[in-house]
C-alpha cells in the first residue's frame, strides 16, 4: 500500500465522510443509517484514508465461510488510480485468513468499471438476479459474482 494510504476500521464517527462518498458514487446510495446498521451488526465496515481524507470504504458481511461484499466505493475525484483494487484485495486477503471458502457479491449488469475490477481480481459470474436494481426508468439486473477463496 503506498505510504499515504492507510486502512482502518470504520467508526460511527466516519459515516458522514462516508456518506459524502456514498452519494457521489451512486445514483441509488446506501444511507447513513445503512452504515450505522452494518456498523451495530457487527459487519466488517474499513475506511481508506489518504493523509487523514477519506477516499474510500468497504462493508462486508460474513455468514459462516462465505463473505458477502455489501459495498465498495472510491470517491469520484480518487477513482482509476488502483485505490478500488487495493481495497478489494485487501477484503480477500482478510476473508482468506479468517478461513472463508468464497466471496460473493452484486452486481449492476451495467456497472462495467466495477465488473472489470471483479473480473480482474478473479471473480466469475454465478447468476443473474432479474429486475433487482431501481434504475430511472424501471428495473436492471443484478450480476452474483464470486470468487473461491
Ligand atoms: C468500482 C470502483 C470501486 C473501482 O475503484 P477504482 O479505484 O476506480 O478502480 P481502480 O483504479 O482500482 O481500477 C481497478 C480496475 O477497475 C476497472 N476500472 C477502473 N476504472 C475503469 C474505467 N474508467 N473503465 C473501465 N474499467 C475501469 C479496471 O478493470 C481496473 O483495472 P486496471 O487498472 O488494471 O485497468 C469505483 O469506480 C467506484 O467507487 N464506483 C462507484 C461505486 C461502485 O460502483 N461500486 C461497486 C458496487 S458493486
């Protein structure tokens, strides 16, 4: 990890930088409450800093040996310079050492920027979840991926 960025587990104190984040990166957003309710269940929650700013953040929920990716997100003005992939291979390295058999995640069909990051980090394409996603002119699928730990 380049010598700025530094990983830490997200705290009730860091939703609001979070949802900051969350709103510019998707046009359906996770709210504040989503997070606080991760955070109260115990989910793995991690924030990326960079010198103090966070530029972004991941929410994972572990049920038995299989790790369910709930949310990744970069902020906009930090994407496309490898902070998206540093994250997600650190969520897989921690899933392997806790003893986790699979990662699973969804997908939006039309969410290429992050399928290509899944597929490059391994991930395959299980299923396809019909109409799962509000979009602003109906419903879209979602792609299941996952990855064998
Ligand atoms: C998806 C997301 C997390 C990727 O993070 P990032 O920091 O921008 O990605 P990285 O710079 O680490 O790039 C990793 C890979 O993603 C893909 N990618 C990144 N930017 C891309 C672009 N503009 N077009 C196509 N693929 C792209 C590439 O496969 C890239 O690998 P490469 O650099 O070897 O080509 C980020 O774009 C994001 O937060 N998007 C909004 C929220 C979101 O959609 N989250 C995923 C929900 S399932």
């Amino acid at each position: 990890m380049p010598e700025k960025l530094s990983q830490t587990m997200m705290r009730i104190s860091d939703i609001a930088g979070v949802m900051r984040i969350e709103t510019g990166a998707y046009s359906y957003p996770w709210t504040a409450g989503n997070f606080l309710d991760c955070l109260k269940s115990g989910y793995h929650c991690k924030v990326m800093t960079q010198e103090g700013g966070l530029v972004g953040y991941s929410v994972v929920m572990d049920v038995l040996d299989e790790s369910h990716l709930l949310n990744l997100a970069v902020a906009p003005s930090m994407q496309g310079q490898g902070i998206g992939r540093m994250i997600l291979d650190s969520i897989i390295d921690e899933a392997r050492s806790q003893g986790r058999r699979r990662m699973i995640l969804e997908v939006r069909a039309s969410n290429l920027k992050a399928i290509s990051l899944y597929r490059k980090a391994g991930f395959y394409r299980i299923h396809v979840r019909r109409n799962y996603y509000p979009t602003p002119v109906g419903r879209e699928n979602a792609i299941v991926m996952g990855l064998d730990l």
